[in-house]
C-alpha cells in the first residue's frame, strides 16, 4: 500500500513538471526552435519565413496550446473534405472541430505552405514582395485565412516586436534587417532594447482582383480598368451614372484614367479592418476604395480636411475616430469651402429675411402715406431703396449681389451661350449618353454645359450640344 501511494505520488509529480515545462515555452524558444524550418520552406514554397513564424506564433500561443501539443498543427488548419490522415477534435468557431494532425512539427509546417500555395484563393498573395509582410497580413484575412478582424494587425505586431522580417531577408541571402532591435531576448516578450533602426514603409504592391462582381467590405465592387467608361458600366449594370459617381467619391462620369475599383453599391462609413497603414503612392481616394469606405467618413475618422494627404507610413483609423491628425505629406493643401470663409456672426440667410421684411413694411407704409425714413433718391432704384431704414441700407452693402438674388428670387434660365451654340431637342427614351454619341462629345461636356447635376432628362426639353 505504501508503495502504491509512493508510485502515485512520482506519476504526479511527473506530470506536474511535464505541464509546467509545456507551459513554460517562451517566444523566444519558439522562433529559435522553427526558424530555419520557416526560411527552408520560404525557399522552398515562397511564404515568407517571417509571415509562417508570426502565424505559428499566433496559432499556438507560442507552442503551449492545447492543439500543437496533441497534434503537432502550428497553423490551426482543419481538416476539410480533402484531408485522409490523422485528426483531432478541438473547440474553436464551433464546438468539437476536426482539425488535421500531424506525426511531427516538421510535417506540419510544410503542409500548411502547400495549403496556401495550391489554394487558388491565396493565388495573389504570391505576387507580393516576400520582404512585404504588411501587404501579405491584410492579403491573408482578406482571402479568408481567419476569422478575427484584427489578425493582420497581429501578424504585423509579432512581426516587429521579434525582428521576425530578418529570416526573410536570411531567406533570401540579403543578409541585415530592416527593423533590427538592439538586444537579445530576456525570456518572453522582454527583448532588452527596442529602438528601431529602420521605419518599414510598405509600398503598394498590385493586387489581382477578380474578374466580373466581388465583395469588398460586405458591398458589391469590381474592378475597372483605365478607359472604362462609368456611363456604359452604369448602363450595363442598370445603375444612374450620377449614384455610381457618388458611391465611387468620383466628380464627373468621365472615362477612368487609371485602373480602379468601382463599387456597384454605397460604401460603409467604417471598415472591415481596424486601421489602414498608408503605402508608398497610395492616397486618401485609392483607400477609401482599397477598404471600401466612404472617403467623407475617412476623414472624419482621421480629422483630415479635403485636400490633405497623409504621410506614408501613417495609420488611418478605419473604425472610431483618431486623437490626432496623422502626419501629412509636403504637398498637402487643405482646401477651405466658400461658406467656412464667411464671418460666424453674419448669417446671410437670417439677414435677407429680415430685408424682405423691411421691404415690406416700407411698402405698406408708402400705401399708407407714411413718410420715408431716409432722403429721397433720384433713379430708378428709389422707389425700393428710399424706404429702407438706414442700417438697413447698410446690412445690403454687407450681402453679394448673387446671394441676394438667389435668396428672393430664385429664377430658371437658359444657360448663355455664344452664337455658335448648337441645341437639341430630347425625344422620347433618349439617354444622355445615345446624345453625346450622336454630337460626338461627353457625357460631362453635356452636364457642364446644361448645368445638370446629373444624366436625368426629359423629352422635349432642349439642351446645348456644342459651344
């Protein structure tokens, strides 16, 4: 009995030291331990070793999750239809998952490369730069890989935090690091000194979109290359040119003078990622589109004002709103709207009410017989001037003469044209587009010229077709 209770108590202990030894992997054990694994398989496969290390980091916390430890899957890969070989059963999205189980770490690591580099979906990862993990982390959650809406931001955290980007460049015999820290690992995420030699700056790198519709932060997009006339696509796809102009933040339905996403639908006013870091040649409009939302919330969630440009490198927040604004670039000029430069203390509206009411007043009292408050004028603009009070004389000084207009007397006129000026009369189903092609000129030459906000007409209205 006093053994079986001695025998008892060394199993125990056995135990006990195994899981503490289990849990006591640290991240500098692990990146140690398969590094020369993840720049073998980059070399074999093309997935960047600092990309594969990140994910294994990630996956299993570092070697100490359940699931490495009882499968040898440092990638988390289930085990889907096509999958023969060993298995486990883990709680992950939904309860008691199958996931793939390998007979060694090795085997593991090598399919998940396979996985990535035979799935057609992460096709247009391999286009990237292997130096380019940024482009490669938000190229993985937009394929699908994971579910969490900040893993990108995970893989880029890990990534720098270790100097995770330096087996890629061993990888590639480039030998050195972009981001180098100073010191050597004290134990788990305690590295001695961080200060970075070397700001990475990812740079744009082109991006094979599918062909036909596809999804872009839950709206319909698609990509439009250059010469790509909005009027034909909008026809095509039996849309108003004038609301795939607003959804796309385009001005005019001109033809596309670059390559382009254009989405079929209004974008989101935040994004499917938490942040966006601002490549080299990217600016505000080719992000809006790039993360599908809209470019006014962009700003506004980031305090830019039209004009300005963030700085490469920048972090533009795509959900919630930024303390501060992000560095700009040198050439950024904000640009101030007509009615921001008008003094706060003067509202024009509230000042032309208060005329028009004077006017009338002033009226009513010449009917009456009531005496001008002011010395009679000469001309033809005394009847309506003489009896205005004074300061009201001079509130009139203080308006433009179009804003007067516009706001007491709102007309509709023909837009001047010279001698030259060709019209046409709209018939019955004529578009706007069926027009431009009969004069041989565009569809915004058309709109500029008729002062149209958009391509609605009707028949029998006449509209300038050359000037």
């Amino acid at each position: 009995m006093q053994v079986r209770k001695y025998l008892l108590l060394l199993c125990f202990l056995i135990g006990s030291v195994s899981l503490t030894q289990a849990q006591n992997i640290t991240t500098a054990q692990y990146i140690n331990t398969y590094r020369n694994v993840a720049i073998a398989e980059m070399q074999r496969s093309g997935v960047p070793a600092a990309i594969k290390l990140a994910q294994g980091i990630i996956e299993t916390q570092s070697g100490n999750s359940w699931l490495v430890q009882n499968s040898n899957n440092h990638f988390g890969i289930k085990c889907k239809n096509n999958w023969t070989g060993a298995s486990v059963n883990y709680d992950d999205d939904a309860r008691q998952e199958c996931f793939r189980k390998y007979d060694n770490a090795t085997a593991s690591w090598k399919d998940h490369s396979d996985f990535l580099r035979s799935n057609p979906r992460y096709g247009f990862l391999f286009e990237y730069d292997q130096k380019d993990y940024k482009s490669w982390a938000y190229g993985l959650k937009q394929a699908g890989y994971a579910t969490s809406r900040t893993y990108p931001q995970q893989l880029i955290e890990v990534i720098e935090r270790y100097d995770l980007n330096q087996y890629t460049l061993q990888g590639l015999g480039e030998g050195g690091a972009l981001v180098k820290n100073d010191g050597p690992f004290i134990g788990d995420d305690q590295p001695v000194s961080g200060n970075i030699v070397n700001k990475v700056i990812p740079k744009a790198a082109p991006v094979n979109y599918p062909s036909g519709e596809f999804k872009i932060n839950g709206r319909k997009v698609m990509f439009a290359p250059a010469g790509t006339s909005l009027v034909v696509l909008a026809n095509d796809k039996d849309i108003r040119v004038s609301n795939l102009v607003h959804y796309n933040d385009l001005k005019d339905a001109v033809l596309l003078e670059e390559d382009m996403l254009i989405f079929l639908q209004r974008k989101n006013r935040t994004g499917a990622n938490d942040y966006h870091i601002v490549a080299e040649g990217e600016d505000l409009h080719s992000i809006s589109q790039k993360e599908g939302i809209m470019l006014e919330w962009l700003r506004k969630r980031n305090k830019l004002d039209e004009g300005e440009e963030p700085a490469p490198g920048e972090k533009l927040l795509l959900d919630g709103y930024a303390p501060a604004k992000p560095k700009l670039t040198a050439s950024s000029v904000a640009i101030i709207k007509e009615e921001d430069q008008q003094p706060k203390d003067l509202n024009l509206k509230k000042l032309v009410r208060d005329v028009k009411d004077e006017i009338s007043k002033a009226r009513e009292g010449n009917v009456q017989g009531t005496p001008s408050a002011t010395p009679a004028k000469s001309g033809p603009a005394a009847q309506e001037t003489n009896s205005l009070p004074p300061q009201m004389v001079e509130d009139l000084k203080k308006i433009d003469g179009a804003t007067v207009k516009r706001e007491t007397m709102p007309v509709t006129r023909q837009p001047s044209a010279p001698s030259n000026t060709k019209y046409h009369t709209v018939q019955e189903k004529e578009t706007m587009y069926a027009i431009s092609k009969k004069y041989n000129v565009t569809v915004a030459q058309l709109q500029r010229w008729n002062n149209l906000p958009d391509n609605n007409i009707r028949t029998g209205q006449q509209l300038v077709v050359s000037q």
